[in-house]
C-alpha cells in the first residue's frame, strides 16, 4: 500500500497529461510509496493510451468515468485509494521532482503549494523543453496566486480568516481521513469556478484551522487558451451554487473580492473582530484588489 497518492482528474488533456506523468518519473519520493490515480472524467480523446504508456514505469491507476466535473472525479479518485495522504494535481501541472516528498507529512495539515506558470504553443513537440523550466529560477505566477499568497508569513502561516482563499486544487494535500469526514468535494459544482474555495471554506470551519502555505511544494501549470467569453457567467453560476449552500457573511461578501470591487483587506475587515490585530495586515502597505 502507497503511503501518500496523487489524484489527477483529467478531460481530454491528452499531451499536457503526458508531460505530467513523464515528470513523477524521477521523483525524489521513492517510486513504491506513491501512487498515481488518474480519473478520465468522459474526454473524447484517448486518455487510456498515456496512461497505458507509463504503467510498467510508475504505480499508477487509470479510471473512466462519465462526465460529471472536476468535483466528482476528484472523489472517484480518492475512493480508489488507501493512502495516508492525498495529493491533488491537474492533468496540465507537472511537479518539480521532489513534489511529492514536499508534500509528504505526518502532521494532520491542509499544505497548499506554489503554483507556477508557463506558456507553450505546441505541447507535442516541446516536452523536454518544457520540463526543463523545473531547473530554471525565472517563473510566474497568475495575479491571483501572487495576490493571495500575501496572508501567509515565511513560514507559510497565517492568522487570517480567510485562508480558504487560497484552496488550490491543482497543488494542494491533506490526510485522507480528514477529506472523508468533510465529505469530499461537493458534486453539485459541475463547471469551473468556486468548488476548491468551498472545500477549504468547509475546512477551515469544521477543524477550526488555516490552511499552510508550502512555497517549496512546486508545480507548473501549462497555461492554455481559454474562452472568455462565458467565464463571468460560469463564475456567477458556481458562486450561486456556493452561495445558497451557506448564505453566510463571508460568502455574500466573497463576489465583491473576487470582481475587485473590495481589497483583500477590506474583506478581513468585515469578517475578523480581530482585524487591527492580524499579523498579515500589518505586514502589508498596499491594497489588494483582484481582477478578473
């Protein structure tokens, strides 16, 4: 039995999924002590072969599911394992090589990792070059990441209410027993948008505990075109979902944070009695604000 597995739900991901898998191939974590569950949630194309590509290399699972969403094939996968410890990746995030030893813990705590970022026009043909940005120190980071990242100290802690924020589900682990007895992701998050906040939301009240902030557990997202022209709508509809599921303060205010009509402080403000207190605001001169 593993002791620590990596859930990568995937739709129709094919190349990106590839360069991910050719990176746990040298893993600093020992190749036994780790499992690789991949979750096909109904893609068009041929995931199975990837995954058939690395069976004899990595111990890896490969599951066909219908198309449900992220939220339910996150689950299905989590269902396949007996691992302590759960990681959460996405099919187009390939780790840095001691990914999965970063994240492996005894302690019962939530870690969200560093997420990078890169470009590439032609996966196909760019695999190595694109796996050799784990040696390179040049790098970014998505607006909201870096903006996010600002409640957390060195040390990755934090005193703020609103840890939760940075649930990242393409770089994130946790016990698997402490996932299961908050129920998994919630299924009725069908589309792109607000299933990770709600899962660390949900979190954060049940154990009364911050999420950590690990910056030496890296990744990479390969970003990729995406269709803008739906994505306020999409957002609005995975808010409502997020919103009639609690109809909490934070959760009425969390639309104005997210299309940047309050700063990230100002969000503290409302919600923490102990706002003038708060270690990270006083660490903080300038406002942040998110945009879309």
């Amino acid at each position: 039995m593993s002791s620590i597995d990596v859930i990568i739900p995937v739709f129709n991901d094919y190349y990106p999924l590839r360069v991910s898998l050719l990176a746990y191939l040298d893993q600093t974590f020992d190749k036994n002590e780790f499992k690789i569950i991949v979750v096909d949630d109904g893609s068009t194309k041929d995931i199975k072969s990837v995954c058939k590509e690395f069976e004899n290399q990595l111990n890896l699972i490969y599951i066909r599911k219908k198309r449900e969403g992220r939220s339910a094939a996150r689950n299905v996968g989590v269902s396949h394992s007996m691992a302590k410890r759960i990681v959460f990746s996405d099919a187009d995030r390939f780790p840095a090589r001691d990914f999965i030893e970063k994240h492996n813990t005894f302690q019962k705590e939530f870690y969200i990792g560093d997420i990078r970022e890169i470009y590439s026009s032609k996966i196909s043909n760019n695999e190595k070059k694109i796996l050799n940005y784990r040696d390179k120190e040049i790098f970014r980071r998505v607006n909201y990441a870096t903006l996010i990242y600002n409640l957390f100290d060195d040390n990755g802690l934090t005193d703020s209410n609103l840890s939760w924020l940075a649930t990242f589900s393409g770089n994130m682990s946790l016990d698997r027993d402490e996932f299961e007895k908050i129920g998994g992701f919630d299924e009725n998050f069908k589309d792109w948008g607000f299933e990770h906040f709600e899962f660390g939301y949900r979190y954060f009240n049940y154990y009364g505990k911050p999420l950590i902030y690990k910056k030496d557990c890296i990744n990479w997202h390969i970003a990729h075109k995406r269709d803008l022209s739906n994505l306020k709508e999409k957002w609005l509809l995975s808010y409502k979902i997020f919103l009639e599921k609690y109809n909490s303060y934070e959760i009425r205010c969390l639309i104005d944070f997210m299309f940047g009509n309050i700063s990230l402080q100002s969000y503290e403000k409302l919600i923490n009695d102990n706002y003038y207190d708060l270690k990270w605001i006083k660490n903080t001169e300038k406002a942040l604000f998110h945009k879309l």
